[in-house]
C-alpha cells in the first residue's frame, strides 16, 4: 500500500465519522489519559422500522388474495381455517376481511384490470 492510499484510507475513516456526528450527535468521553474522544452516538434499533413493513405486506397480500379469489371464496377458505387446529385458527383469524383488506383489494383491481 503507497503512503497516499493510507492517507486517502485515513481521511475517507475520518470523513464518513465527521458525517456520521453531524446526522446522529456527538457523545463525549475522557480517556485514561486525559484526552477527549469524541465519536457519534450509536444508532438506535427501532422496531416500528421492522414492524411497520412486515404489516403493510401482510395486508397488501391479503388484499392481493381478497382481489384474486373473490369474496366469496376467501371467506370458505378462511371459515375451512377456522376449523383446523390452532395454528391455523390462529390464521383464520389474522386473515379475516376488514375494511383494510377490502381497500387493497380494490386497489389491486384497479392496478390489474
């Protein structure tokens, strides 16, 4: 590795800690020896970044099979759910038609037709 290409590696380091700082914050320490580090505060895990899309694809494909089977049809499949074991009651249950489901279903209509 030539001396630029460590330097250029160093400035690059230093760089993307300095954006990180502007975006996030800094945080403060003082080490052994008396020097103060600061470095960008840790990013936080939020669940709603999880949760929030998981949710929105599971209505989008209950509205796709609303859309797809007809009224009629998803509700003799959910009602032939409902009388399987738990698990699959428990499902019976999760993909019942609300008003949600009817909307992206006819969304779906709309975008397929």
């Amino acid at each position: 590795m030539s001396v630029n290409a460590e330097f250029d590696q160093r400035t690059r380091r230093v760089v993307r800690k300095h954006r990180a700082m502007n975006l996030r914050g800094v945080t403060h320490r003082v080490g052994r020896d008396g020097l103060i580090i600061s470095r960008p505060k840790r990013r936080k895990f939020h669940a709603m970044r999880l949760i929030l899309p998981v949710v929105l694809l599971g209505f989008a494909f209950k509205g796709y099979l609303y859309n797809q089977l007809g009224a009629e049809d998803y509700a003799a499949r959910v009602a032939a759910l409902a009388d399987g074991n738990t698990a699959e009651q428990v499902g019976a249950v999760l993909m019942q038609p609300e008003a949600v489901t009817r909307w992206a279903a006819a969304q779906f209509a709309i975008l397929l037709n």
